[in-house]
C-alpha cells in the first residue's frame, strides 16, 4: 500500500487526474462488497453504464449466484479479499458497501464487524487518497440509533447504545463517518456519504435474516410469520432499483457536496402491517407468531428525505406493495430452483 505521505508533493497531479477523469465518460469503479445484495445491483448498473467494474468481496455474506450472470461481461473482475486488510488498485472511483448489514449476520463476528467498518473505510480512504478516486460510503440509518427525532434529519446525532449487540454496526458506521469527513477536510478526498434506510428487493439471501426476505420466505414455505415484540415498531422500506438510482445521482453531485444524505422510502409501516402485505400477496396460508424484541430494537425509523430531493433531484418511485411483488417472484423462483437441486442430489 503507497503511504499517504507520498501524496503530499503530488496534489497538483490529482487536480489534473480529476480534471482528465470528469470528462472521461467510462470509468474503472472499485465496488467493495459486489457480491453481497446491494452490491450485486450497483456492479450490473454500473456495467450497464459501460464501466469497468472491479468487485472485491471476502463472500462473507455475498453470493457467487449474485454476481455469476455478470461474469460475460470482459469489464468486470472479481478479486476475493477482505477490506480489513489493504488493497491497491489503480481506480477512478471507489463504492465502499463492505459489511455485513443483516442484524444476525453482523452480530455473529461483532470484532470483524467493526474491523471492517473501521479498517475497510481506512484502507479505502487511503486508496481514494493516493489515486484522486471520488468515494462513495454505505453509510446507514441505524448511525440514528433508537432515534428521538422522527422523522430523521441528517442534522439528528442520534441516540445510540455504544456497547449493545448492535454497536458494533451502528458505532463502527458512525466511525467510518467520521473517518470519511477527516480525509476530506485534511486529504482533499471527495466523498460522498449515503445514509440508506431499509432496503429491500431481489439478490438478498433467503437466510439473511432481515425482515423482508424472512417474512417472505416463511410465507412461501407455510411456515410461522415470525413477529418480534409486538410488531407496532415501524420501519420505512425502499425498493432496491430506487436506491440505486439514488447512489448514482449521489456520485453525480458537484465535488463539494459530500453528504450525508438520507436515502430511503419515506412510507412508513408498522412490521405487522409488512406482515399483513406479505400475506396477502403470497396468498400464504401461514400464521403470525410472538417472538421476543431484540435488545435495542429501534422503535420507529422514517427518513427525512428534503436533502435527497433538492440536491440530487431524488425521491423513490416504487411503490411498496409493487416492490414487495418483485421481491416474491425472486424467492419464489429461488426456492423452486433450490428445492429441484435439493431433491436432484437427495
Ligand atoms: P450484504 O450483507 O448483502 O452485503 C455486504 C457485502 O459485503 C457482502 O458481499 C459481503 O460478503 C461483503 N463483505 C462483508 N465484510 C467484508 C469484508 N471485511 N471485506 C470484504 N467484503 C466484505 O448487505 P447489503 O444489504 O448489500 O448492504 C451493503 C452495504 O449497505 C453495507 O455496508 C450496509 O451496511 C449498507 N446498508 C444497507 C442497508 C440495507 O437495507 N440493505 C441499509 C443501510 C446500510
Ligand atoms: N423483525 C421481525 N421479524 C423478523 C425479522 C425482523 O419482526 O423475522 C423486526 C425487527 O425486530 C425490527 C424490524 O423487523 O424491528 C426490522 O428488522 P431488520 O432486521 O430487517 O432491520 P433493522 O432492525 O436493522 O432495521
């Protein structure tokens, strides 16, 4: 890894880099965490756009299945590695969606999972730094906490439980925030910082934990709806295309506007009211049942998105209960196929 020392003498070269880079149009993009559920969606946008797309993933929660159809394309490459650790790639933009995001899977490794905001923003800030890449980080939400403002403004500092089972996400999300800010006031480095709310849609794991995708795969397969507490918290969930286009708009903003800024649905609905929809759009036969509350479940989530709006021109369009069907086709296919397999080699 270059130290960023060396970079000290070479400013006016990253001016001129930058200049060169704005007006070229296809560009070499590293997508950190490409394999996981958002990720697999910005690398196929992003070929699509007919840029070069470099994906690095350690798969700790990404699929192979995700990211296999993109494999045709000669623009893309895959490189296994853990951002804990250093990498130094030649790239003219950098999105950093490196880390587990589903409560149980961030909560399994809570040390690695704040390596990995930590260090992974670190290592990627200092690559951004000595090659002049425009930076892109997967801020979330839960840097808000159990909120006490609602709906959330990106002024709100939050309210946030430094050693409870979900620090490690929210508190190493709110370090690499912090991280990303100092590199650009001391290195010159432009970010941009996305703070996503609730995200759902195709490419997420039929295990990942997350409320969408286990209501809906326990609905397709007959089995107990599994309500935690009493299922009048709220959540505010966005359609994985509409967010997408939100990073894109994002990167597109003018050097001096680096965030944070929501992104995210503003409807928002009670976790049995996603339950009832799902019930009724699968035609699933399947039953609610109690679980216990995690500790430090967030009670309400709804973001503020006037900041998205004006200054990206930015708002989501899709619809929950449209965005919920496309979710359910994508399971519902997922699961046939896994069940064909499971039964081929039975
Ligand atoms: P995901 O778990 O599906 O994807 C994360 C990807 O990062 C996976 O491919 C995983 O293998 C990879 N990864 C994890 N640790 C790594 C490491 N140390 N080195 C290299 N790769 C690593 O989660 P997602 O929903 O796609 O989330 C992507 C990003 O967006 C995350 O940073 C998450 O915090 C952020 N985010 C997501 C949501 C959401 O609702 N989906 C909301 C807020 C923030
Ligand atoms: N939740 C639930 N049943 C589940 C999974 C989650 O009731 O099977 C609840 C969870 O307690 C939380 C909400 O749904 O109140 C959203 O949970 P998720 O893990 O999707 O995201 P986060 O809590 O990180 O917003």
């Amino acid at each position: 890894m270059r130290p960023i020392t060396n970079r000290i003498n070479t400013d006016s070269l990253i001016s001129e880099i930058r200049v060169l880079r704005s007006k070229q149009q296809a560009r070499h993009i590293l997508v950190a965490g490409g394999a996981g559920f958002l990720g697999s969606h910005l690398c196929e946008r992003l070929l699509k756009l007919g840029h070069t797309v470099i994906c690095v993933d350690n798969f700790s929660t990404g699929l192979e299945r995700n990211i296999s159809h993109l494999r045709d394309f000669k623009r893309f490459s895959v490189i296994r590695h853990d951002v804990v650790d250093p990498i130094d790639i030649e790239v003219d933009e950098i999105y950093n969606l490196a880390c587990p995001a589903s409560p149980p899977h961030y909560q399994a490794d809570p040390v690695h999972t704040m390596k990995t905001s930590v260090f992974g923003a670190l290592n990627l800030l200092e690559l951004a730094a000595c090659t002049g890449a425009r930076i892109f980080q997967a801020s979330t939400s839960e840097v808000y906490g159990d909120p006490l403002v609602h709906p959330q403004v990106e002024s709100y500092w939050g309210n946030v439980n430094p050693f409870g089972p979900r620090s490690c996400y929210d508190e190493g999300k709110r370090s690499a925030e912090t991280l990303f800010f100092d590199f650009h006031q001391r290195h010159d480095v432009e970010i941009k910082v996305a703070r996503i709310f609730n995200t759902y849609g195709p490419n997420m794991r039929p295990d990942d934990g997350r409320v969408v995708s286990n209501f809906i795969v326990q609905a397709l397969k007959g089995q107990d709806i599994t309500i935690y507490g009493d299922g009048s918290q709220t959540r505010s969930f966005c359609f994985v295309d509409d967010l997408i286009e939100g990073f894109q708009q994002l990167m597109a903003t003018e050097p001096s506007f680096t965030g944070p800024v929501n992104l995210g649905n503003p409807g928002e609905f009670t976790i049995l009211e996603l339950a009832e929809q799902v019930i009724k759009l699968t035609g699933s036969r399947s039953k609610m049942i109690r679980k216990p509350l995690p500790t430090d479940d967030p009670q309400q989530r709804r973001p503020d998105i006037s900041l998205a709006q004006s200054k990206l021109g930015w708002q989501p369009l899709v619809p929950l209960s449209t965005g919920l069907e496309r979710t359910i086709c994508y399971f519902d296919r997922l699961l046939t196929v896994e069940a064909h397999e499971w039964v081929g080699t039975a």
